[in-house]
C-alpha cells in the first residue's frame, strides 16, 4: 500500500501491518532492516536513523507528530534521552531545549519532519539525518524571544537589530508587559533608561555579545553568563583585587622607608600636602616620613 490518507487506511491500519512497497525496495537496495514501526504501519524509512522527542506543543499535536514518526522509520519518546538524535520544537525556552542544547542534539522545527515526508516520495532512500538537510530546518536560536534594544545607536543598534531579526527573534522598540508579544529579552548596556525599568518587571538582561555569541554557536546561550548584574559584580571584584593588590605594595614600599636617612630635609619644605584613600596604618607612616623632610 503507498496512500497514507485514505479512508480505507484508516479502517484497516488497527488490523494489520501497512508497509508501502518502497519501503521494502529501500530496505533490498541499502541493505537495512525494516524498522518496527509503534504505530504498525510504515509509508517511507526517511527517520529510521531517528529518535526523535517534541517539547512546548499540545496533546493533540505531540500525538500527530508521534504517528508520523513512527509511520516515516522513526522512533518517537516522551523524554529526551542519551540516545535521542532530534528535538522538535518551535521555541528556545523549554527545559527540553536547554538539555538538547547542551547535549549536541539537533534541534529542529516542524518543517523538518513535513519537508522528509515529502522528499521520501520522490527519493525512496532519503534521510533526514542528513546535516545539509537538518540545517536548512534548524530551530532559530532566538525562536519566540520578544527583544528590546536599548542604549546603542547607529550601526551598532542596526547590526544588533539584523542579527534578532533574521535570526526569528520578535523585536519591539519597547518594553511589552501583555500577551504573546510580553518582552523576554532586553539588550543594553548599564547606563540605559531601560536597565531599571526591565529589572524591576524581572526581565532578562544582557549584553550584546549574547546576541553575536548565540548566533555564532547556532543556539540560545545561557544569560547568565552575559547578565549586566553579574558583569558589574565582576567588575567590582576586579576593582577590589586590584585595589587590595595595590594596598599590599603600597605597605611593602612603605615598611622598607629608612628613617634615618635626613638628606630630604629640605626637599619638601615649604609644600602642604594632603594625603587620601591610605589605611590609617599608611597614613601614619606617611606622616612620620613626610616629617622628617620638612
């Protein structure tokens, strides 16, 4: 049988196993097995090097793409496993999407599986783990991120704008607190009007290498590791390291001052000087050399 979408199919696909005749001549001519499909029926083996998961949509549509799996080769689970090869998604925010992510599985929109069925009509043997082929339908990395962009100008704004946009990413001039559109994302720098506003409404926000980074590893990064709170601290950890590095010098220098040395005498006479940011333990030590030279 090669129709899939027949009324008779339907009355006897409960009764018996259904493999299309191409199916059987793919299997003899690449020396594979016919797989054993969960839903008994077999139209095409475009998935039968697939494991395949779905994540974010409806009952109703998890249970259509899992028939369709099954009837292309493939294997359909409900959890995403060590063995999985693809997820199916329309968005990035899933926890499903961020265990892919990390785990090198490809994760890709529903034209993935729709574009194979039709493919296998005209190409008995294809496969839609083929990388040139699972690229073209890769899920884009900023799929259904509401974004704002504050604080740059000129082609800077632009090329951040172009990257959001061509990379399916929503993108709105301003905050959006209702619906679908509600804003995820903002991308800023510190001293942006819209720093404390999107804080405050506790969304997301990063810098604009997140936006650059994301595009060039093919896949939503994690904020945290972009996050303006976590930068600043970071930069303040580095002020103080620096300025306690700096403290430390400033004490040996002043512990290996020989105050029995007069020839300063009268190099500072006559200045006033004002000291400041020392410890009081530097201070003093100051004091007593600077003393002795005037």
């Amino acid at each position: 049988m090669n129709r899939f979408d027949t009324t008779f199919y339907e009355e006897i696909k409960k009764d018996y196993r259904i493999i299309n005749p191409m199916c059987i001549i793919t299997s003899l001519n690449n020396s594979v097995k016919i797989p054993i499909s969960s839903c008994r029926s077999l139209a095409n083996m475009a998935l039968r090097k697939c494991r395949v998961t779905t994540t974010s949509f409806s009952e109703k549509q998890t249970s259509l793409i899992r028939d369709q799996v099954s009837l292309m080769g493939g294997e359909y689970t409900q959890h995403l496993l060590a063995n999985t090869t693809h997820l199916i998604s329309e968005e990035v925010h899933s926890k499903k999407y961020v265990c892919a992510v990390e785990n090198s599985i490809e994760v890709v929109l529903c034209s993935w599986l729709d574009e194979a069925w039709v493919l296998s009509r005209s190409n008995p043997s294809f496969v839609a783990v083929n990388p040139s082929y699972t690229k073209i339908h890769r899920c884009p990395v900023f799929m259904k991120c509401n974004v704002v962009v504050a604080g740059f100008i000129g082609e800077e704004r632009d090329e951040i704008v172009n990257l959001l946009k061509s990379n399916r990413a929503n993108y709105t001039k301003d905050i959006v607190m209702d619906g679908d559109s509600q804003t995820t994302h903002l991308i800023t720098k510190p001293v942006s009007n819209m720093f404390k506003i999107a804080r405050e409404r506790h969304i997301i926000v990063v810098t604009k290498d997140w936006v650059t980074d994301c595009v060039k590893h093919a896949r939503r990064l994690p904020e945290e590791n972009y996050s303006l709170e976590s930068k600043q601290k970071k930069v303040v950890a580095i002020t103080r390291h620096k300025r306690d590095t700096t403290s430390d010098v400033i004490t040996e220098k002043l512990n290996e001052l020989d105050f029995e040395v007069n020839s300063c005498e009268e190099f500072l006479g006559g200045c006033n000087i004002y000291l400041c940011g020392f410890t009081m333990t530097q201070t003093n030590r100051i004091k007593k050399f600077l003393n002795l030279c005037t």
